[in-house]
C-alpha cells in the first residue's frame, strides 16, 4: 500500500494496481483498477506528493498522478491518470534500477551508477539546473574531475541524497533539522 498527498495506490501479488482517494466526509471510495499492461512486471513504486513513479522489473519507470512541477518527468501533461512511460528518460539508452520521489521531485539511478532527476528545483534538490524543462537530466556527481559510481538514491522533502561505492554520501538541496541529523 502507498499513499501519497490525496490518493493511495496498491499494488496486489498478481501485479494489478489500484488507485483510489482518501476518504472525504468518511464516504467510503471505492478501489479502482488502474488499466495498464499486464506484460509489465511493476517491481517497486516510489511515491511524492500526489504523484507515483512505478518501476518495472525491465528498468523502464512510468509515471502516474500530477506533474504540475515537472514530476513525473512528462512535457506538456498536467495529470496522468494511467501510467504512462517516461520516455524522456529511456533516451539515455539505460535501465533504472531505482528510483525515488521526494515532495515535488524524482531521482533514479542506472545499473551503470548514473543518477538522473527531475520536477521541482526551488532548492536545488535536482543537482543541476533544469531551466524549466522539467525532464529528466543527467546529475554529473564527480570528485577531483572523476565520475563517482553511485549505489544508492533517496529523495528528501527539498533534498535529494546519493552514496557511493566509496561510502561516502552526497546531497543537493536544502537540509531540514530531521535530515542534518
């Protein structure tokens, strides 16, 4: 079960997805199977505010809900109500094998160790600058001119968090006091 901002997603052992509200005035809403294809195996599914990236086990990343700030990666779409590809992101030829939202952005990583992000960018969270183009981009994390092979993502509120095959963690964006920690 996830829940994010204003809607809940479920995703059920036979891989059907279902998406309903929260409950408004204690009216029961009722699940709704999301139509998408059943060829396509989800194996994880990152959430943020009123927005889902779906990650299929083939590394290709759909997005669902708003993209009012870029989110789900999507030019000209305000709101995806069915997941649809983010093909933006499969012109760089790679297969993700994580991805993760934060408030009002996403970033995933590559099984090659590169990060892109995309969405929201008001602190900088993105790691580069996105000149409200709001697809995604490539994160070029580099130490003494060398390109530092990235392990693992995570996705803040106004932060976006990256750790390295040699321990060590780097981060864009603005720090809250429960993260500084």
């Amino acid at each position: 079960l996830y829940t994010t901002g204003n809607m809940n997603l479920l995703l059920t052992k036979k891989n059907d997805l279902y998406i309903w509200n929260l409950c408004e005035n204690y009216n029961l809403i009722q699940p709704t199977l999301v139509p998408f294809d059943k060829k396509i195996k989800i194996e994880s599914i990152s959430t943020g505010r009123n927005f889902a990236i779906l990650l299929a086990s083939n590394g290709i990343c759909f997005g669902l809900g708003s993209n009012e700030m870029g989110e789900l990666g999507m030019k000209d779409i305000k709101y995806c109500d069915k997941p649809q590809e983010i093909t933006n992101l499969t012109k760089f030829n790679e297969r993700v094998k994580q991805v993760r939202c934060g408030f009002k952005h996403t970033i995933c990583l590559s099984f090659n160790g590169k990060v892109y992000s995309w969405g929201n960018n008001a602190y900088g969270q993105l790691g580069h600058i996105n000149n409200g183009k709001n697809f995604p981009s490539y994160i070029n994390i580099e130490e003494k001119g060398e390109r530092i092979k990235i392990l693992q993502v995570c996705a803040g509120f106004r932060s976006s968090f990256f750790s390295s095959d040699k321990g060590n963690i780097y981060y864009s964006g603005v720090l809250n006091d429960h993260e500084k920690s």
